[in-house]
C-alpha cells in the first residue's frame, strides 16, 4: 500500500528557515508526480508546489515563488521542501500528496509554526 510520510516541522521565528521532507512507503518517489500543499485553520488545502516524476519540473504556488523550493532525491528516496523566508502566515500543517491509478494519496500531514 503506498503511503507518504511527512517530517521536518516544528516552530520558527519569522524570516526563519525550514525543511520538510516526504518519504515514501511501498512505491518508489522516482516514479512519481510529488505535491506539497498546506493547510491553514479555517482554510482550505492550498497546493503550494509539485515536482515531476520523469524530467523534475516543478510547478509554484504565487505565494511560494522566489522562497520554497521542491526539490528530489530519489537515492534517499525523499521529496523536499526547503522554505526560507518564512511569514506567520506560513502557519499551517503541511502535506505531501502523490496520485496512483487516480488514487490521491495523502500524508498525516506536519505542523508549521512561524511566530516570534
């Protein structure tokens, strides 16, 4: 069964830095079309960045242009997402999301908190 775990969250002061980083179980990541989106409280599930299975393109959110990148690294077998620069209203769980056979396959999903 596949499944994508999240890791790399926790709390951060504005202008700080974090990694995240998903993992995947039962499916090689290489060979797959990875997201990243968030989720605000009384928001919705907003995509923020997604990186191609065979050539690494990467797609941006407006909001996440110029300070996240996507990034691959299929021999640890991990898609990351490096945010700099980040705002308090950044704050929100985070969530790695692959598609199987039209399946949507999410995280458990990782906190984000960026408050001084």
């Amino acid at each position: 069964q596949l499944q994508v775990v999240e890791s790399g969250g926790g709390l951060v002061h504005p202008g700080g830095s974090l990694r995240l980083s998903c993992a995947a179980s039962g499916f090689s990541l290489s060979s797959y079309v990875i997201g990243w989106f968030r989720q605000a409280p009384g928001k919705e599930r907003a995509g923020i960045a997604c990186i191609g299975a065979k050539n690494n393109s990467t797609v941006y959110a407006n909001f996440a242009k110029g300070r996240f990148t996507i990034s691959r690294d299929n021999d640890k077998s991990l898609v990351s997402l490096q945010m700099n620069s980040l705002k308090p209203e950044d704050t929100a769980t985070y969530y790695c999301n692959t598609i199987s056979k039209g399946v949507p396959y999410w995280g458990q999903g990782i906190q984000v908190t960026v408050s001084s």
